[in-house]
C-alpha cells in the first residue's frame, strides 16, 4: 500500500458519507532535541488499538515508518520511561471519495476543535 500524505486547511467536509470516527491520543517522544518516537492510543465503537511507531530519515524529504501493534501495558510503560512528550489529541473521520476504486480520505479535527466539528482545521 502506498500513502501520500498532505495536508490542507479546509472549510467543510467533503460531502461523501463518514464510515469510520477514531478518537486518537498521541504522544511524540522527543529524546536529545529530536522526534524518537510515537504512541498511539486509537479507539473506535468497536475496539481500542495501541501503536509504537519509529521515523527514520531516508533523504532529505523522505522517511520511513515502522509502525507496530502493542499492548496497553506497553503503552503506559513506554510513556511513562520518557518525560519530554508532545500530546495531540485528534478525531480522525474516514471518508471513501467517490468513483475512486476505494481511496478514502482521513480528516483529523485537532484540539480544541474537535467538539465542534463544523470547524474543522486539520486534514492529513
């Protein structure tokens, strides 16, 4: 799978039908000045999922990710070993565009926007 990732300020949500809403809470783990790390707390109707994810710069606009499933255990464990962290908290809306042989959109709505939709910021 390829992704392409950009982001645009926008005024209204595309018109296509929501089919997913994630509430996300993640921590950007900073070590020495730099991003080391990210954790993840993800949470649907339906289940609650923890991720680690590791960025490594590959080229002078191009990184990797390494992305990988953990437990809540391990979630707080690793939060708790770092003190400099970055918190985001995001509501994410999963938004298939038309006639595009399933490409959907992910809209994140940042804090403090998130409960008032209507004005949304953030697209990723």
């Amino acid at each position: 799978m390829i992704e392409l990732e950009r982001r645009w300020r926008i005024k209204e949500y595309p018109s296509s039908e929501v089919t997913r809403e994630i509430q996300i809470e993640q921590y950007y783990i900073i070590k020495k000045g730099r991003f080391h790390c990210r954790l993840r707390k993800s949470v649907t109707y339906e289940e609650t999922w923890y991720t680690h994810c590791s960025k490594y710069y590959v080229g002078e606009n191009s990184r990797e990710e390494f992305e990988n499933h953990i437990t809540s255990n391990s979630f707080d464990r690793i939060l708790a070993t770092y003190a400099n962290t970055k918190k985001e908290t995001k509501k994410r809306l999963v938004i298939p565009i038309p006639d595009s042989r399933g490409v959907v959109a992910e809209v994140d709505i940042f804090d403090p926007f998130i409960t008032t939709p209507g004005n949304a910021v953030g697209l990723s």
